[in-house]
C-alpha cells in the first residue's frame, strides 16, 4: 500500500508495514538483509516519484507522481545503471485525461501484462483494478480486472496490489474508506488470487490461512510484491488509529520454504516515522535490489538498497 489517495476520498494513504516479530519468533525461517539506503537519480525528473515498480527485465523502472486524486499519473524511466534511469515520459494509454483523477501503481508480469489502480468511472463502476499489455512506452488492450477479490461496495477499493512475475496469482489489497470516520483506511486485508483467464482471478480457498500470519485487524497494511520465486512477501503497514508525527511505518517481510506453504511470521527491514514515510518495496527478479519511496523535505524520491 502506498500512500493513494483517490478523489473520492480525502487520502489514501498506502503506507508501510510494521511489526515486531522476528527469528526469535519464528526460528524456523530466514530473513533477507539489506545494506544501505542509496538514493535513486531521474535524470529529468522534477516532480515527486513514488510507488516505484522495477520491470521484470530490469531496464523500465514505472512510478506514478504525487498521490493526491487530483492529478496522479503514470509515468516510466529508462535503465542506466541501477541507481539511474532516465526519464522517458508518461506512460500512453494508462492516464486518464480530465481531473481529479488516480492512475497509480504499477505491476507487470514477465509476459507484459501490466496492472495498475485507475478511479476510471468511479463509483459508477466499483472494481477499479485494470491491467493491459506494455509495449514500448504504452498500454494497450485495456480491461479491467474481474473477480470475486472486488467487493463491488461502495467505499471499498483495490488500494493496492502485487502480480507473480508468471502472471498467475495476484496479491491484492482490500481497503475500505470513510473520510468521515477514519483517516487512511478503515481497515484493510492482503488475499491471494488465481488467474482463470486474460482478465479475470478466483480467490485461493486457503488464501486466508497462507496469509493468516500476515493479516491483522491492528493493522492497516498495503502495497504488497511477491518474489520471482515466490517465497517473500513484502509489504508496508502501520499500526491502526489516528495517524500522527509519532505514527510509525514499516517495510515487512515474510518468508517461506516453497510457492504453497503458508508465510511466516513477518520481520521488519526497515522503519520510519511519518516524516520521513517509506513504503511500497519492489524488487529485481534475481532479489538483489529492493526499490521504495521516501517522503522527503520537498518531495518524494525512490531509494534503492542492496541484498546483503
């Protein structure tokens, strides 16, 4: 989850995830580690970057800018090594064109199908989740996503969301909102479904229980990836309540030992307050480089850390 926030509601915040469980816990599983943070360069870049996604082949690294409704887009850079890229554009086909609207958070499998969050006709249609094909600098084909994850209730959305890099199983994000009782979300969940075809996923039977360590209803957590190989899930989340300077957001892991078994009780990486947000992990396909975006003095940038 980072931080969305769609018109039609104040914020959406899509923000990190928290948590004090670790090996000690859960003796059994074994963490990655990253090194330190490294601030990533967009040559022509002058606007914030945030909810970054590395391309499967590692040469397009997708953002959207500022996530207020109003006027967030998508745009794609250009790899020149893995601290800079250079800024090619806004990405044809994905934006809508008359504001306020929200088209954010990339994902792309390995065969080019590309999913993000869109407010297209919001609230006349309710499942906002589409994907369509990368070619070349646009989205072509456009669909929306259909499938029993979309709750088609008004005030509830697909905040976010993580594709397997086969295209096979979709980590999506219910989120439900309600800017007159809640700042952010009200609540959220992460469940895990199955591609039947080109545009349509079934929610795993066992999803709840492959996700039972990560689900907690004291938390609000977003902005979910999945590992090539399918066995880490990353995620952001803060603890549930008003959000406050002292308020604390967290990058998450959990782990586990082959693609079916359930995930482990979950480790924080790294955390920060409010102030200094960072949230919305992506990784390469050989796990090497982890992607994310922190809130800055003026503006937020993508940072980039190393596996260790």
């Amino acid at each position: 989850m980072r931080i969305i926030p769609l018109y039609i509601i104040s914020l959406l915040f899509l923000f990190s995830c928290s948590s004090n469980d670790d090996e000690i816990n859960n003796p059994q599983s074994v963490y990655p580690e990253f090194g330190s943070e490294i601030e990533v360069v967009i040559n022509g870049l002058s606007f914030d970057a945030m909810e970054p996604f590395i391309s499967p082949n590692g040469n397009y690294l997708f953002f959207n800018n500022l996530n207020d409704g109003i006027n967030t887009r998508l745009y794609y850079a250009t790899k020149v090594n893995d601290s800079t890229f250079n800024l090619a554009g806004e990405l044809t086909g994905a934006n809508q064109t008359t504001p306020p609207h929200l088209d954010a958070v990339a994902d792309m499998d390995v065969n080019g199908s590309f999913y993000w969050t869109s407010t297209r006709n919001y609230p006349t249609e309710l499942n906002n989740l589409f994907h369509g094909t990368f070619s070349s600098g646009s989205i072509r084909d456009i669909e929306r996503v259909q499938g029993d994850f979309n709750r088609n209730t008004p005030g509830w959305l697909i905040m976010d969301h993580g594709i397997s890099l086969d295209g096979q199983y979709l980590y999506f994000n219910n989120a439900r909102f309600d800017d007159l009782n809640c700042q952010g979300p009200c609540e959220t969940t992460i469940g895990i479904a199955q591609k039947d075809n080109g545009s349509t996923f079934s929610t795993l039977p066992n999803s709840a229980s492959i996700l039972q360590n990560i689900n907690d209803s004291n938390y609000i957590y977003y902005a979910p990836c999945i590992s090539s190989d399918d066995l880490e899930l990353y995620y952001t989340r803060y603890l549930k309540g008003e959000i406050t300077s002292s308020t604390v957001f967290e990058i998450c892991v959990a782990v586990r030992n082959d693609p079916t078994s359930e995930f482990s009780i979950p480790s924080v990486l790294f955390s920060e307050t409010i102030l200094n947000l960072i949230e919305a992990p992506t990784l390469t396909v050989d796990k090497n480089i982890m992607y994310y975006h922190q809130k800055t003095a003026d503006s937020h940038k993508i940072m980039m850390r190393y596996r260790i």
